[in-house]
C-alpha cells in the first residue's frame, strides 16, 4: 500500500489525477469537519478541470451514509465536479455479513406450486418450474431450470444488478431491485420461444429480456470463476 | 386393513362429488367393501347423487358429538349388498363444527372394516378441507381442462404436498371435450399433466348422461356402455392395481354400415 492510505499524508485532502479521471483523497486520521472544510476549500480552486468524474478514496474509515451524502453534496455545491463512486478499505460487520449472505447461493429442487414463497438471502436457484402465482425471491440473482410462468424477483435487498434467468421464461411477473414489470401482451420484447433468456435492469431503469448468452456480456461479474485452459 | 383416499380439487364444480360417488360405486362393483364420507359439511351432496337423501337419519356430526354410533349414521345402499355405505355430511351445522383431529380419529377406526373409504371434500382451502385430508392416506385430484381449474389444482397439490402422512398426489382430468382438445380451444391432457407434474391417474370423458343420472340417484358408472362410466372403470381397476391403458379420446370414424345406420335412424 502507499502511504495514500494511512494517516502518515499531511494532507487532509488530496486531489490527484488518474488514469480514470480524478481521485480525491480523504484523510483517516483527520477529524470530520477538518475534512468537510477542507474539502470545501479544494474543490472551490477554480484552477480544477471543470466537470470531471471523481472517485472518492475514503481509506480506512468508514463513514455513515449521511455523512457520505454530506460529502457529495460539498462538491457538488462548490464544484461541477461528479462524484462516480467511493472507495473505502473498511465495512462494518454487519456489511460484511450481508455480503457473505448476498453471495451464497441456495438451491431449491421442486416445483413452486401456485400459493407458494421461496425466499433466498443470496442467489436462488430453482430447479423445476414455477408455475402461475408461484413467486420466488433472492437478494441476489434467480436462476430457474425449469419453466418460470409464475413472479420472480432477483435483487430483492436492492441489488440492481442482479438478473434473472430461467431455461423457459414466460413469468408473469419480474421484479429487480424495486422495478416491477408486468409481462402483459403490450410488451414487445416478448418472444414466441422465451427459451433460454434472462432479463436484467437496463440503465434505462426498464427490466430488459434478452438472449441468456448475452449475460456474460450484460453481467460479466456474475462469473467467479478463476482460471481454466 | 383399508386406505382412506381423499377426493379434492380446490375448485368448485369440476366433479368431486361426482367422482367420488362413481369411483365409490366401481369400486364396489369389483366386489370391494366401500365407506363414502360427505365432508361438505352445510352443503351436502353426495347422498342426493346416490339417491340415498331419504334415508339418512343421523349424520357426521352426529357420529363425532357422540350422539350415535357409527353403524347408526352410515346409510347402506341397497344396490350392493353390504358393499357400499354412505357417512352423510350434516346441513344444519358448519364446517367449523369439526376439527381435524376428530376426522382422524374417526377414519381411523374405520378404516378396519373397509377395503376402501373415499372422502368427498368441498370446495375451497379452509376449514373444510383440512378435515378432509387429515385423515387420508393418499389424495385424488380432480380438475378439467380449463385453465381455472388447474390453477386451482396447482395450488392445492403445493398443499397436498406439504401433508407428511399422505403419499404423492395423483391427478383425474375430469369433463374431457374432445372435440375442444383437437381444436386446441382447451388444455389437452399432456399440457395439464406437464403442468402439474403428478401421475395421472385416468381421464373422463364429458358426458350428458352424468348430469342426468345423477339427477336419477343413479351413479353413471352402473351403466357399463357409457364413456364416462368407462373412464370411471378404468381409474377403479388402476386404483386396485391393474395397469389399464388411458382410453383413447377420438370417436371412432363411422363406418359404412354406421353411416346407413345413422341416415335411417335420425329424425
């Protein structure tokens, strides 16, 4: 690690360009508002490239989601400066077990009959169908090998990212995160065969059905697998 | 020792109480001693079908308050001779009225002296039907091919599937139109089984005679040239064992003689 990461940086803010556009650097050891109002200070340098994309370096302290939400709102109101992402080497324990939670999988084998709940913290996969008024649930990615006709919902924590795939794909309803799509007639990107598909949230904030060989182009980070020949 | 089967379907109208009157009776027919019980508590039907109505005098209800004895309740119906019986659902009272635990028992005592006790169960998930099924070895499904009826079927074999006692549902598509089929109007019989994923058990065909000899107190399946008493025949030898090939739906093509027949027979 360099030493941007430690408290040894007498900088208590610190601006440096990248690559991947600017990244502004926050001090760990530095106290709160020394931060804010040094942050406040650096980004009001009219010498600053104008609407650049900014990563912010929080290291090894975490902060609380209004404070991240203060942090943004200093730059955004003294700059025109976009905050694209924060980065930060530290969760709380409970992040960490919502994530291990989010990243395991569950596997159902049966058919989720009309009336039935399956609910999973991670990824759920379903081996059978589900039929009609049968709904299944994941924090993570649903994956069905069998016929979905019934309601799916992937990303239920709040993951947009996540999708849903199922060898037969004729839900009538698909959830991600919070979007709900109902699979009526109207929709254009249904398809005779809906054979081998999965939808995904598109940045649109539509859910979107395509080819399931188009996921690992759609959601290349789905893959965890290392390695090969 | 006998097994208790429970006739069901979720749906309203698609046949139990039909059913169960016929598969009691075939059943019968084969020589098996059989106990039907009516479950529709408030709204009984299963004498009426058998024309048995006036010869109750006590019913269910009477039996677990202990105002009767079993043998005082069961209607016997004099067309086999101490083949079949009837346990009659009481009108005056509501599913409510029983628990559980009580049809359990009383099933169970029974089951000694029968080879066979078929439980006609009303409509619905509630009350009513968990007295049904609770004490039944094995369940019946009945549903048509609208697809109503087998969503309502789905749902109640996920319940059906949850019960520990009882063994993997089995499926009767009841009310088969052929014509309807062919012409892919309704669901046919491959698409419903795929759907619900359980054996199926037999097919009936629908049948203007079913209507009117229920109406007659007279199961349909006592009349051996009939199609629906055919498929009701089938199901009770596959029930008892047999392995009896699913009957085939399309009507034989008229002949020559059946098409001279059928000029000088109309009108």
């Amino acid at each position: 690690m360099k030493a941007q990461v430690t408290g040894f940086l007498k900088n208590i803010v610190n601006i440096k360009g990248t690559n991947k556009g600017l990244l502004i650097q926050l001090n760990d050891m530095a106290s709160y508002t020394e931060i804010l109002d040094e942050l406040k200070k650096k980004v009001s340098d009219p010498a600053l490239e104008g609407d650049a994309e900014v990563q912010i370096q929080l290291a090894k302290r975490h902060y609380s989601k209004a404070q991240l939400e203060e942090i943004k709102k200093v730059i955004h109101d003294n700059s025109k400066m976009k905050v694209i992402g924060t980065k930060c080497d530290v969760v709380t324990v409970e992040e960490c077990n919502r994530m291990i939670a989010e990243r395991q999988s569950e596997t159902y084998v049966g058919i989720v009959r009309s009336g039935q709940v399956i609910k999973a913290k991670g990824d759920l996969v379903v081996i059978g169908d589900v039929n009609q008024n049968g709904r299944i649930e994941a924090g993570g990615n649903v994956y069905v090998l069998g016929r979905l006709k019934g309601f799916a919902h992937a990303g239920a924590s709040g993951n947009k990212e996540a999708v849903i795939a199922a060898s037969w794909l004729e839900a009538t309803h698909l959830k991600i995160a919070d979007e709900l799509e109902t699979m009526t007639d109207e929709l254009d990107s249904l398809s005779e065969q809906p054979e081998m598909e999965c939808a995904y949230l598109h940045t649109s904030g539509k859910i979107i059905i395509d080819r399931l060989q188009e996921l690992r182009f759609l959601r290349p980070q789905i893959s965890t697998f290392k390695g090969g020949s | 020792m006998g097994e208790a089967i429970v006739i069901t379907s979720g749906k309203g109208g698609v046949g139990k109480t039909t059913s169960t009157a016929n598969l009691g009776t075939a059943l019968a027919l084969q020589g098996k001693k059989v106990c039907l019980i009516d479950t529709d508590i408030g709204l009984r039907n299963l004498d009426v079908i058998l024309g048995l109505e006036n010869r109750i005098i006590y019913d269910l209800i009477d039996v677990l308050e202990g105002r009767c004895k079993i043998h005082q309740a069961l209607v016997k119906d004099k067309r086999f001779e101490d083949k079949l019986f009837l346990l009659p659902a009481a009108q005056t009272a509501d599913k409510n009225d029983v628990n559980p635990e009580q049809m359990k028992e009383l099933i169970e005592g029974m089951k000694a002296d029968y080879d066979f006790i078929i439980i006609d169960c009303p409509a619905g998930i509630e009350q009513g039907y968990k007295n049904a099924v609770a004490g039944a070895d094995r369940a019946i499904v009945i549903t048509t091919p609208e697809i109503s009826a087998v969503r309502d079927a789905d749902r109640i074999i996920g319940l059906l599937e949850l019960e520990e006692n009882l063994e993997a549902p089995k499926l009767i598509i009841n009310r088969i139109r052929s014509h309807l089929m062919e012409a892919g109007d309704a669901l046919d019989v491959n698409e419903i089984t795929t759907h619900l994923s359980i054996d199926l058990l037999g097919i009936v065909p629908d049948d203007e005679r079913v209507i009117s000899s229920s109406n007659k107190g007279e199961p349909v399946v006592m009349d051996p040239s009939n199609p629906a008493a055919l498929g009701y025949r089938n199901i009770a030898r596959r029930l008892l064992g047999e392995s009896v090939p699913l009957m085939t739906m399309d009507k034989p093509k008229p002949g020559m003689f059946g098409k001279l027949k059928s000029i000088f027979s109309s009108k």
